[in-house]
C-alpha cells in the first residue's frame, strides 16, 4: 500500500489494519523465484500484480475477521479463499499473487534446461 509493506497477519489487530487498509484500494504484489541450477548459475524473477478490493462494509469486515482465515497471510489475506470475494480486480499473475508464479517458474526452469 504505497510504500507500506503489510505485515503477516499473526494477531486480530494486524488483521483489522490490513484488511481496513485494503478495503476499497488497489495494492501491489511482488512474489520472487530463484532458481540456482547445478553449474551454480543463479536465474531471478520478481513479478508484479496488482489487486483491487471493492469498499467492505463493516459486516463483511466483521465476518471475515471472525473466520480467522486472516491468521498469518501475507497482508491479512489469501485470495484463494474467502477475501477473493473481496477482489474486485486483478492484473498480472494469479499464481503469484497465491504465492508461486508459474509462467515464470516454468520459463526459469526452460531456460536453464531442466526440459525442452
């Protein structure tokens, strides 16, 4: 959010400020692979997505707290589960907004030759 990095939600409060942050705001995700093949020949790859929550309503707000999905997410939520009912939009790679961008994994692992 901006500059901010939202914490892993580990408590209710952290899980009130992220998902009050989030509500009605579009926010980055950058989620990273590396690949180290066995010459030692280190392959990156930071990719970017960006999602959008819809306004919450206190009540949404209140149920999703209760559900405790919250409890240690990266920014108090995981869009595959109950927040995706949240998400108004995304752009860029839904896999690596779960946490492993697949596209970019399969090209590191192409391009270093573990298949053709």
């Amino acid at each position: 959010m901006g500059k901010r990095i939202l914490p892993k939600a580990t408590n209710i409060d952290e899980a009130v400020y992220c998902i009050k942050l989030l509500s009605g705001r579009s926010h980055k995700v950058l989620t990273s692979v590396c690949l180290i093949n066995e010459e030692g020949k280190i392959s990156q790859k930071i990719v970017t997505s960006k999602v959008k929550f819809k306004n919450l309503s206190l009540e949404e707000i209140d149920m999703y707290l209760k559900s405790k999905e919250w409890e240690g997410k990266a920014g108090g939520y995981a869009i595959q589960g109950l927040a995706s009912l949240f998400v108004k939009d995304i752009s860029g790679s839904y896999s690596a907004i779960v946490g492993l961008p697949l596209f970019e994994t399969g090209a590191l692992l192409k391009g270093n030759g573990f298949w053709n």
